[in-house]
C-alpha cells in the first residue's frame, strides 16, 4: 500500500514508518516539524535502505492540506500521528490544542472524503479511560470526562471519527495506546523531548546521562504496592508493529465493524520505582532520585486488558520492561554523541 504516515518523523511515527517499509509499504510523510527534526528522515533511511517521500507543512492549513490530498491521488491509507501531546501545556493553552489537534484531523478527513480515501488508523490514548473503575481496562470500559484538554481532543477525536466513518463509509481503527517507551534497537530514531521532559522514561535517561541533577518521583503515597503510580509501559517498536497490523486489517477488510477500538499495551503494570530498578539493572548505574509530592493531575494505576487486540487485531506486545528500558538507555547515549542545541 501507499500509505500516508502524518507525524511520521515523531516518536511513534518514525517507528511506525520504519516497519511500515520493512513490510513493503510505501510511505509519504507529512510533518510540520514542530516537534521533530527534519534529520529524522535521514535516520530512517539509514535504518532501512529507502528514504521515505517528506512534505513539510501544517495540517491545520486546509489550502495546503487540499492542494496535498489533489498531488497524492493514489494513497490508500493514512495512519494519522500528528497532534499536540503535552497535557501541562495543554492546560495552559487550551485553544492551540483544541485547534491543532481538531483541525488537523477534519483537514485529513476532508482529503479523504474529496479523493476516495476510505481507510484510516488513529492515534488514541488511554488517557480517555481517566481513572477507570475497573482494571484491567478493557475497550468497553466508559470514557470518563476528561482531565485535560489534550485529553479531550483525543475523546472528540474518537467522537469525529466514528460520526465521519458513518457518513462517508470510511473504514476506522483507534488505537488507545498505554505509555510507549524505549526506542528502536539501532538507536538511529526514538523519543527527542524538546525541553525538560514530562515523561519518565526520557526523565530517568536524562538523569543518568548527567543532563538532570535528579529524578523527581511524584508521591509514593498511592495505593499500590510500593505507593508509586503504576501504568502500562510499552515498547514503542512493538507499538510500530501494531500499526502495521491494524493498517493490513484495514486494506484486507478483515473489520468486524466499520469503526474498531483497540487498547495497545502489555498488559502488565509497572510502578514508577520498578521502572527506576529495571532501569538500574540493564544500564548498571545508580540513579539519583527524591520522592515528592504527587503530580497534579496523575492517576493512580492503569492498565490494559490486551485481549481483544490479541485475539481480533492479532497483535501482541513481545518486549519487556528490560528491553524497554535498555533500549531508550542505548537511544540517550547515542544522542549525547550528537551534542543536539535546546536539550540542557
Ligand atoms: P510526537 O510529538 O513525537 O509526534 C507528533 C508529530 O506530529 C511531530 O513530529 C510534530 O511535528 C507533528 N505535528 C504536530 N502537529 C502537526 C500539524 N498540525 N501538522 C503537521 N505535523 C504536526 O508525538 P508521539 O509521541 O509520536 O505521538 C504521536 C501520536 O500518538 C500523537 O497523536 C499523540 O497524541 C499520540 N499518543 C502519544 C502517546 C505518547 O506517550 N507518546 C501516548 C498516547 C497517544
Ligand atoms: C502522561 C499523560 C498522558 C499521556 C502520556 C504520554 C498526564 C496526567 N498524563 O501520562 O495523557 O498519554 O503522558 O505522553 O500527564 N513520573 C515521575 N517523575 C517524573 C515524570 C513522571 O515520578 O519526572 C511518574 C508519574 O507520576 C507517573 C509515571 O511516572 O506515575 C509516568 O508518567 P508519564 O511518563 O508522564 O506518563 P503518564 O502520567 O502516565
């Protein structure tokens, strides 16, 4: 298939984009760069030997999105990345994220109903299910009000989707993908937060390789087996793999339903200090780390019910926390050897 991958020189796009060609797709990109690095293209290629088709602009632009869609008459798919992630800075500016994120997406659903194109993969998040109920959460577990604007971007999003896929008969799979960490193994592409991260897994790397004084851990007061909060971490090339496998359900109309959720994790939850011990164990150092106050806004535990993607999608995570942790070890080395302007 030719396959359109927005947000393909992000985190999870740029994996997605490498498996994407190892199983003989082909891929455009289209990416306004305004949290990735133009390089990223190059990294890829080095990775698999084909350098994919890059376009640079905004998807919130609907002229240029329009004129995009008329140049490309012959994509079959779209896996659909690019957004805002940043919940913080989703608190503080709530319009750019309702903007980017809506807007994008009706932009790419307008290029999909103007040319034909009827088959779409989304990027959802477990942050819809809040604090669920019940755990394991499962696909039918209620989507609770949102914590967050960007949270309620991907809630509306599903909304959109599943409205649109009514309409204009399009052929949808969202994904809620958990917490996806690590990188890939070549450690050629991964996570490149700009700033001081949010995430753990980016914090702890950071911490080790001397960029950070010192983790935070927020609160150990929780009720879970150390008080650390507990969540589904994910490696993110098993996460690329998934993408693959709901794009091929969607080209061998092997849907059960026209509009398909599926949670993506391993199933397992892990809590912050054994993500910090795994981290020890595999890079062999000792990390400097303080126990704080809780983080706004965090909940307490999450994890996935897989079942349903293992059995219908066909999908399963392989790697574990070490292959996780070891991974997004070798990926911050390799960038300390880069010595990349805006990360200290
Ligand atoms: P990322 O920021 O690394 O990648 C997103 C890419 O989209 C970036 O390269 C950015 O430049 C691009 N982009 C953003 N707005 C754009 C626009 N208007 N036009 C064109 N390009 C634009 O993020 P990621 O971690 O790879 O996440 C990918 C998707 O997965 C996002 O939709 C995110 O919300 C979702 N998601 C991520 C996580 C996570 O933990 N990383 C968890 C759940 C869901
Ligand atoms: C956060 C977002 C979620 C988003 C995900 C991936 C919130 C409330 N949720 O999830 O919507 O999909 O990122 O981008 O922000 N931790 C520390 N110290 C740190 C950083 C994190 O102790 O410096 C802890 C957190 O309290 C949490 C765990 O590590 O318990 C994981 O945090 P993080 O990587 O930010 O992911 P989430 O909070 O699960």
């Amino acid at each position: 298939m030719k396959i359109l991958v927005t947000g393909g020189t992000g985190y999870i796009g740029s994996h997605t984009v490498v498996e994407l060609q190892q199983q003989g797709h082909q891929v455009v990109i289209v990416d306004n760069l305004s949290n990735s690095r133009g390089e990223v293209i190059d990294a890829i290629a080095k990775i698999t030997g084909i350098k994919p088709e890059f376009y640079q602009f905004d998807l919130t632009d609907a002229e240029k999105s329009k004129q995009f869609f008329k140049s490309q008459p012959d994509i079959d798919a779209i896996i659909h990345f690019a957004a805002y992630k940043a919940v913080g800075e989703s608190m503080a500016e709530p319009l750019m994220y309702y903007r980017n994120n809506l807007d994008s997406l009706i932009n790419i659903l307008q290029g999909m109903k103007d040319n034909g194109i009827s088959r779409i993969v989304f990027s959802s998040s477990c942050t819809v299910y809040g604090q669920p109920d019940e755990l394991p959460v499962k696909e039918t577990s209620p989507v609770k009000e949102a914590w967050s604007p960007y949270g309620n971007t991907k809630q509306m999003s599903e909304q959109i989707l599943k409205f649109a896929c009514d309409a204009y008969a399009l052929q949808v799979i969202a994904l809620r993908y958990f917490n996806p960490v690590g990188a890939h193994e070549s450690a050629q592409i991964g996570e490149l937060p700009m700033g001081v991260p949010n995430n753990l897994v980016p914090y702890i790397t950071q911490t080790a390789i001397g960029i950070r004084p010192r983790l935070m851990v927020f609160g150990n007061d929780y009720s879970t087996p150390d008080g650390t909060p507990v969540r589904d971490y994910l490696h993110v090339v098993d996460l690329a793999k998934a993408h693959v496998t709901a794009v091929e359900r969607l080209q061998t109309e092997a849907q059960k339903m026209p509009y398909e959720v599926f949670n993506l994790g391993t199933g397992t939850g892990y809590s912050v200090l054994e993500v910090i011990r795994a981290f020890e164990r595999v890079s062999g150092l000792k990390l400097n780390f303080k126990i704080t106050a809780r983080r706004p806004g965090d909940i307490e535990k999450v994890w996935a019910d897989t079942s349903f993607a293992n059995s219908e999608l066909g999908w399963k995570a392989v790697y574990g926390l070490d292959d996780m942790m070891r991974s997004a070890w070798k990926w911050e080395q390799a960038l300390m050897q880069q010595k990349l302007p805006g990360r200290y």
